[in-house]
C-alpha cells in the first residue's frame, strides 16, 4: 500500500496545550507522523509518495469560506492583538448567547472552537492545508485503481465540523476525501471512524445526507472528549436518517468486544454498498494510550486491518489519534498490514 506524507506537518508544532488546568507539551506533535513514516520505511509496506497541491475547491466542499478565512488569518490577528502565548479560545458562545461573529480575536476563536485543548500558532495553516493535500493525493490514488492508499496525515482532522476547530483537528481530511470520491462519480461512500475518540466533526458534516455513511466506534462521551456528541441515539435526521451509527464503549473495553462492534460496522457497510470506504485511522485505542481507556494490543491492529481488507472496497485510510508515541508506528503499521496480507 502506497503512504502519502508531507514534512510540511512539521509546521505544525504547537508548544503548548491546555490540559488539567496547565500548559503541557501537546500530545499531537510531530513525532507521531516521523515514528510512522519510519515504521512504514522499515516494513517496506509501501512507497512513500509526497502529495499533490490542491486549491481551496475541495476544502470548501466540506467547511465554510468564514470558517477557512478566519484559520488563515487567526495566527496574524492574534499576533497583531500583541498576545503573548499560543492563540487559546477563552469565550464561548454558550447558551442563551448571540451566535454571531464577533470582530474581536477572542471571539472569533471560541466561535470557532469546540474545546481549548488546541493551540493555534504559526505555521498551523500551512501544515492543515498540507494534511488535506495529503488525504486528496492518497483519495486520488484510490480513485485511479489502487486498492487501497493510507494518508499519513497531521494535524488529524475528524473532529473538525464544516465551521469547528479542536480535538487537534482543523480540516475534516477525511469528509473532504468522501466529498471528493462523490465529487468523482462515487454514488455512496461509507465512513468508518476507528479513533478512540467520536468522530462528531465528520458524523456532524454528513448528518443529514444518504449518501456517506458514516460509522464511528468510541469510548463513551459520558466519559470523554468530544462530551457532547456521539451518543447511540444519534441516527441521522432528514434524508439523513439511519445513515449514522455510533457503537459506545466503556472503560477497560478489549478487543474481543471492540471486534464485535467492527463486524456490526463491516455488515451495515457492506448492506450500504458503497463504492469506496473512508477508514479515520486513530491508534488511541490501544491500551498504552494516555488519553485513553479502552485496552487494545498491537496485534490486535493485524486484525483490525485484516478485517477491513475483507470488506474487498477500495479504501482510503487517513491517519487520525494515537499518542503513545513510541507504540504508534508498530500499530499503524499493523492495521495496514494485515489490511495487505489479503491483497
Ligand atoms: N486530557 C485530555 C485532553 C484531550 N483533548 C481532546 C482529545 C482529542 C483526541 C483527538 S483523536
Ligand atoms: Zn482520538
């Protein structure tokens, strides 16, 4: 399977993350995507492709042009308004408050923001734009014939809504990809999301649309990140309705139980018949993670793949959490793997 890497992530590294009430070391830094591309390297699964650049076009099939604007311009705004640290959304409009726009940085960023877990800073634009070209290279490749390709993208991107930043994520790299497969003649595109974490960015882009399915399988939000979305009751509305699925997971979850949500996930998927299956890649599942609770081992993620490939789709694999750094290689490269072995 061919990777898609950028080094253009690196300009993405944030100094600081808002965490327990303290500044911490962000836990997405860059040397997730090197301890990757180095496993990826030593298995030889793959060559290593660098991606085309692409315009705004795809990106503003899936987020609003404000939204686009004010990440462009957040880091110079910020700067200019003389801020001393990294730009943190502070007000939020909660409720019973205006949803508007303000003119104010502040306000723009919590407007835009869902959580303050993420730092914007210089450089931030470039490596999301970057990421997304990375999806669209590797959607692209799919879409030309190869059965699968995996974009090794940074920063992640499934908790970004069509106008929403944080979880780490700025783009949806993987809904801009589904929008570009549709936007190519795909009639229906399947979403499996199988980060540790809900996908609420991508569940909230296609909520109310019939022809991405989307599917994530996560800890339970009573419990953790994202809080306020990825509940079992959230079905789909409008034509949308039945065209989403979450599977919630408590504490402690194995993979003998997580295994059992992927087979219910791989039987709607393939009653949906999609022409192509999106697979947000996070590794944060596993039992290693420090941001996490459910108790998946590396080997797990050789079944994990192998069960993917069965689904006999053309898949585009967009890499999302996982922050046990120095396990991350070893478990991305598994899932790819045993999705390979079938080839
Ligand atoms: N104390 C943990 C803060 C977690 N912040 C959000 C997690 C985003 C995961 C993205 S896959
Ligand atoms: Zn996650």
């Amino acid at each position: 399977m061919k990777t898609v890497y950028s080094p253009l992530h690196h300009r993405r590294t944030a100094t600081s993350e808002l965490d327990g009430g303290v500044l911490i070391e962000p836990h997405e830094r860059p040397s997730r995507a090197e301890t990757i591309l180095q496993r990826v390297r030593d298995q030889s699964l793959g060559e290593i492709v660098a991606p085309v650049n692409f315009d705004l076009a795809p990106i503003l099939r899936v987020h609003t042009l404000e939204y686009v604007s004010f990440l462009e311009h957040c880091w110079s705004e910020w700067a200019a308004a003389g801020k001393p640290g990294e730009a943190i959304p502070q007000f939020w409009p909660a409720r019973g408050m205006r949803q508007r726009v303000p003119k104010d940085i502040d306000g723009r960023l919590g407007y835009y923001a869902l959580g303050a877990d993420t730092s914007i800073t210089d450089g931030t634009w470039e490596a999301a734009r970057a990421s997304v070209d990375v999806a669209l290279t590797a959607q692209r490749l799919v879409a030309d014939g190869e059965r699968a390709a995996f974009a090794l993208c940074r920063p992640p991107g499934h908790h970004a809504a069509a106008d929403l930043f944080g979880g780490y994520c700025f783009f949806n790299n993987a809904a801009i990809a589904a929008q570009a497969f549709l936007d190519q003649g795909a009639k229906r595109v399947a979403i499996l999301d199988v980060d540790f974490h809900h996908g609420n960015g991508t569940q909230s882009i296609f909520y109310r649309r019939n022809d991405v399915l989307t599917i994530s399988l996560h800890g339970d939000p009573d419990l953790v990140f994202p809080h306020f979305l990825g509940f079992e009751d959230e079905i789909g509305e409008g034509d949308g309705e039945g065209s989403n699925l979450n599977l919630v997971y408590p504490p402690g979850t194995p993979f003998s139980e997580w295994r059992q949500g992927l087979e219910t996930a791989c039987k709607r998927i393939a009653d949906f018949r999609p022409d192509a299956l999106v697979v947000p890649l996070g590794v944060d599942t596993f039992e290693g993670d420090p941001i996490s609770f459910f108790k998946l081992t590396s080997e797990d993620y050789l079944a994990m793949g192998e069960r993917l490939g069965r689904m006999g789709l053309p898949t585009l694999f967009t890499m999302e959490g996982g922050y046990d750094v120095e396990a991350i290689g070893v478990n991305v490269a598994n899932v790819l793997t045993g999705f390979d072995q079938l080839a």
